[in-house]
C-alpha cells in the first residue's frame, strides 16, 4: 500500500489522484487517514457500495492524509448532489436507493464506509459548534463531493444513501447542505430490531468500535457491557427516530415504511426534484417487485412485516416500547398532520 507524501511533493500526488473516489476512512500510522481506489469508469450497480468495492478489489488503492480531500475537491468534476438517503436502518432504504438507480443519467452512492466513519467523528471527537466539528463538516462534505465524481461524462443526478447511524448527525448534514432535499425511511421498531437480531450489521457489534457504540446509544462505553444486543438496538432505533423528529423541515420528508402506499417510491422520489418519465416509470415499477438486497436482482419481493411482529419476544416488545416508542409515535403524528409527508 503506498502513501502519497506531503509537502512540496503533494500537489503531484494530487494530480495522480484525480478521479480516484474516497472508499473508507481509516488509521495509517497512529493517524486519521483515507483509503482511495482508482475505479475508472465502474457502475456501482450493487446494492450497497462496500459490495462494488469487493468486486473491485484487484483495482489500485493508496492511502492518504485526510486534507487530500479537501485538496482534491477543489479540481474535481462532480454532480451536486440531488438528494440524501437516511433511515432507521431495515426500512427501504435499499429499495429507494435502486428506485434512484433507474432515473437516467443518475448516480447513487449507498452507504460508502468513508462518509460513516467521517460522520461518526462528530459523535466522538467533536463537541457541537466546535472548530473540530466545522473541520469534519468539510472532510465530509469533501467526501461527498468526491463520490459524487462524474465517471462517464452523463451524470445529471446523484444520490446519496447514508448508513443508519449518521441519522445522529442530521443536524450537521442539513448545515452543510441546506437546500438538498431529505428522505427519512422509518418503520415500527420492533419490526427493526427483529430484522438486526437476526441478520446482525457491524453498527451493532460494540467492539469493533466501543467509543462510537457508546455514543450511539448515548451512554459511557463502562455501560456497554451491561446491554444487550436488544437493548443497544432499542435504544439507537430510539435516537434515529428522536433525531429526524427533531430536525423536520420542508427539505426533510419522513416516510413510515410500515404503512406506505404502493406509490410511495414515486412520492419520494418526487421530493427529491424527480419526475420519472414512462420509460423510468417502468423500470422503478420493476425494481419495487423485486427483494432490494439480491445482487442478482432475481429474488421476487415479500412482506416479512408479519412475521417480524409475530417472531418478536416479549423482552424485545418491551424493550421498543421503553426506548422508541415515543419518537415513533412523534414521527407518525407528523405525518397525520401533513408537516412532512402529505
């Protein structure tokens, strides 16, 4: 893995990088750090972006300081990005991700590492209106910019879909881009928990990262041990519905997933500036029949809602009651009353 050098050398190295795209944030040498891989002109066609990068392996990647970022943004040919992707994790995020895909002319960026990892820092290493916190808001929006780097020449639209857990800094997000518009996928949490007990993500898996854990539940990483994997996840589902709640505004629409009408990917997508034509239609008609994760795109699309609800034990029912159930209802109250979703 080479590391491009800083300093009188560092514009060159720049140069080499142009149209190379962040893919992860990471320590090199003790120090914050980004990975970035030569991808050329690939389609991130996956589902999420992690799963591109897999295919991709075999591509070139170098490692870098975090300011590259903010050197390369300035010379990079990029879309402004058309709208974001937040969710509570299991709530359709995907299928609006792929819904995106089938616009002409668009790209999609489904929860890159990089962007994650960046957004975690405002939960662990940077206070609120700090000048850490305004450093990370532009390595973030850095990170975004580069992503969203025109590859084939025709890119009119881009999309970002964000990972559950930056839902905690919707704030930060809405700061730094204030006039792109939101969608938030939520849906009953005790569907939620169920689904990521069965299926466990890495953003619940304490220790690969306690102090971003301990601060995505919002309690000290001493207390961690004492949680349970139900209970982290009551409680985080909890935080993302309380924080779309706190921060509702016309470029913010929520979205009850649970209870949606079959045109609810056309609503949204309507929010984000879109106006499928018929040829788009069709094809968004057809990606809502299909199972969003399936690589394949072969798997027919099934409700588990019913199953999710009848599979859950008590200890879990409760759990969503103590720890989410007042935000949730605070989202669907909205929704009735026409704030965000009309």
């Amino acid at each position: 893995m080479n590391q491009f050098p800083s300093g009188n050398n560092f514009p060159e190295s720049i140069e080499q990088l142009r149209s190379w795209l962040p893919i992860d944030a990471v320590i090199h040498d003790g120090r914050p750090a980004i990975k970035w891989m030569d991808v050329a002109d690939a389609d991130f066609n996956e589902p999420f972006f992690h799963e591109t990068i897999v295919r991709l392996t075999s591509n070139r990647t170098v490692i870098t300081e975090l300011d590259a970022l903010l050197q390369l943004e300035k010379v990079a040919d990029s879309v402004e990005p058309t709208g974001f992707i937040m969710h509570a994790s299991r709530c359709g995020s995907t299928l609006l991700a792929n819904a995106c895909k089938a616009v002409d002319d668009s790209l999609v960026i489904s929860e890159p590492p990089v962007l994650d990892k960046l957004a975690s820092r405002f939960l662990t290493d940077a206070d609120s209106d700090s000048s850490k916190e305004m450093l990370y808001m532009l390595f973030l929006r850095a990170a975004v910019t580069l992503l969203g780097q025109r590859r084939k020449g025709n890119e009119q639209r881009y999309f970002v879909k964000f990972a559950c857990t930056t839902t905690l800094q919707l704030e930060q997000l809405r700061k730094i881009w204030p006039r792109v518009p939101f969608i938030f996928l939520y849906r009953d949490p005790v569907e939620i928990i169920v689904s990521n007990l069965k299926t466990i993500p890495e953003w619940m898996q304490p220790e690969s990262n306690p102090a971003t854990a301990a601060a995505i539940v919002g309690v000290n990483v001493a207390k961690l041990k004492s949680i349970s994997a139900e209970e982290f996840c009551a409680r985080a589902v909890g935080r993302f519905f309380e924080a779309a709640a706190l921060n509702q505004s016309p470029q913010l629409r929520t979205i009850n997933y649970s209870a949606v009408c079959s045109g609810w990917l056309f609503d949204a997508l309507t929010h984000l500036g879109v106006r499928p034509n018929e040829n788009e239609a069709d094809a968004i008609n057809k990606v809502s029949r299909l199972y969003s994760k399936d690589v394949a795109g072969r798997r027919a699309f099934s409700s588990d809602s019913d199953w999710k609800k009848a599979s859950a034990s008590p200890y879990i029912t409760e759990l969503a009651q103590i720890w989410a159930s007042v935000p949730y209802e605070r989202l669907n109250t909205s929704i009735q009353e026409g704030n965000t979703h009309p």
